[in-house]
C-alpha cells in the first residue's frame, strides 16, 4: 500500500489532480508544495472523514466492496457503478480506450481527484493500452471513516424469529419431522456415534447449525439468482450488510438492492425473496411496520 501511495504521488498525479485532492480534503497551504509533502499528507487521516461524506450512496456502498474485498480492481470493474451507454444490441465494436474513457473520467472526478482512492499503472506485458493497465485501491486506513454502508431503521421490536427450524432439527436424532431441506443432507445428518453427537463426519457444534441453516438458504434461492462470478454471492452481501447493523436496527429488504447491484455487480431479482427465504430457514429475524418488512440477523 505504502509502495502504491509513493508511485500515484510521484507519478501518476498531475498537478491539477494534485490541487483538487488538497482541495478536497482540506490541507494545509504546503501540502502540494512538493510531492513528497503532499504524499505525508495523502496518507494521513486528514479531512478524509469529509471527503467520503461529499460521495454519493452508490459510491460509499463501491468503498465498502473494495474495502471488504481488499484488493487491487481495474478500470471494468466499475461498470458496477458507473453504468455508461452502450451500444444497442449486445455487440460493442468500439476500443477499450472508448468504451472505458467516460468511466474514467467518472472514476477521476469523484474518487481520485477528491483523495479516497488510489490509482497507479502496474506494466503489464501483453497490452499496451494505458486503461487497461491502471488499477485502484481503497486505503484500509480509510475505512473507519466510510459512512455505513446501510441505510437502517429503528425499532425496539423483538421481531418474529422461526425458531423451530432448529428444534426440529434437533429432534431429527429421535425421528422427529424437520422442514423439507433443499439440500442433500448428508454433510448435515445428525447421528450418535460412540455416544456423541455428530453433524456429518464431525462432532456436534452449535456452529455447525448455523452452516446447515446458511446451506439451505442458498439452495432454496439458487434457482432465483443467477450463478454469478462474483466476489461474494447475493446471499453473502445479504448477510455482510445485515451484519452492519447497530441494536435495535432494521433494515428493509427493499435498501439491500444497491448493494446487491454493486456488490454482485448484476441486477439482484427480488431482495425481498432473498431476505423472506432467510427467514424461512432461521437465518433471519423479521418485523412488519407501517405495511413494510424489515429484517435483522438471527
């Protein structure tokens, strides 16, 4: 991070770029009167609580998937955010340089140029496109100061929770009846071996309910989103943005849809569905207000 900090400063930042980063975060008068002043203050925390809260939603909730990812992307990686026009029909012939120079110009503007991002050129042997070799990171110092990433409501409610999906699959052990699964049990069977208690080939854990309920979950939704090469499934950004909530937080099933969008990167199908099959299966607590859903980890 440190090394990727030097080469922006040293070269990858002209002077206008340099200008409007002090600008924005608000540093002192020296602070680009050289590059080496300028890159002590890039670092520090200064003024870059302000600078994210000048962002728009869909810009914070991009900082939260780089931080949480850590990871260098490249310039396609913000078409998740950055939706600009292409050509009708499916079939692009333009270059990378013109199917990516709005999106640069975007990613300059509101990221770069107000000092939250870091953008440096890597070499990279087999092109010698400029864009193609540019990649970006968020400053995991920086992620203190980020804005939540959800949108949250209040509600000193308990909330409706399906606890007899775990009692009757405890009770499995006894020929108790259990909620159909979705899954092929086997990994999940509860049997007394040697008198103890196992879930598949290992011993009991109440951990390993929590996996179970979580499996299930995504084989009951699997046919209603899309397998997506992504870092993180829908149903794993679900539980990433629920786990962000403070107590007595809520969130509607209806907010999840940005951070689906940018997160997966695709159109998420229905969050309500997600959030309702959660619930189903004991992964999630729910409560109704005002004729809306709103949810909460279990």
């Amino acid at each position: 991070m440190q090394s990727m900090i030097k080469q922006m400063c040293k070269s990858e930042l002209n002077e206008s770029d340099i200008k409007a980063i002090c600008k924005s975060r608000d540093f002192p008068s020296d602070g680009a009167s050289s590059r080496d002043i300028f890159e002590n203050f890039f670092i520090s925390t200064i003024g870059i609580k302000e600078a994210l809260n000048s962002l728009t939603y869909e810009e914070i909730v991009f900082l939260h998937l780089l931080n949480k990812i850590n990871k260098e992307v490249d310039i396609e990686y913000f078409d998740r955010l950055y939706v600009c026009s292409r050509p009708a029909g499916g079939y692009d012939d333009r270059t990378f340089n013109q199917r990516y120079k709005e999106t640069l110009k975007n990613v300059m503007n509101n990221l770069v140029r107000k000092g939250v991002l870091i953008i440096i050129e890597r070499e990279v042997y087999f092109t010698s496109t400029r864009m193609k070799r540019l990649r970006f990171r968020f400053p995991p110092e920086f992620a203190d100061f980020l804005p939540p990433i959800v949108r949250a409501s209040k509600f000193n409610k308990s909330g409706n929770f399906k606890s007899e999906i775990l009692r009757n699959k405890l009770i499995e052990i006894i020929g108790g009846k259990q909620k159909q699964s979705p899954l092929n049990e086997r990994p999940f069977t509860l049997a007394i071996k040697n008198g103890d208690l196992t879930i598949g080939t290992e011993k009991f854990r109440v951990t390993h309910l929590l996996k179970w309920q979580q499996a299930c979950w995504h084989a009951s939704v699997k046919d209603k989103t899309s397998m997506l090469n992504t870092d993180m499934t829908p149903i794993e950004v679900t539980l990433y943005a629920l786990s962000q909530l403070q107590e007595h937080e809520w969130l509607a099933a209806e907010s999840l849809a940005v951070i689906l969008k940018i997160f997966t990167g695709k159109e998420s199908d229905h969050p309500e569905n997600i959030c309702e099959v959660g619930w189903e299966w004991g992964c999630l607590i729910k409560v109704m207000s005002d004729g809306k859903t709103y949810y909460r980890l279990g």
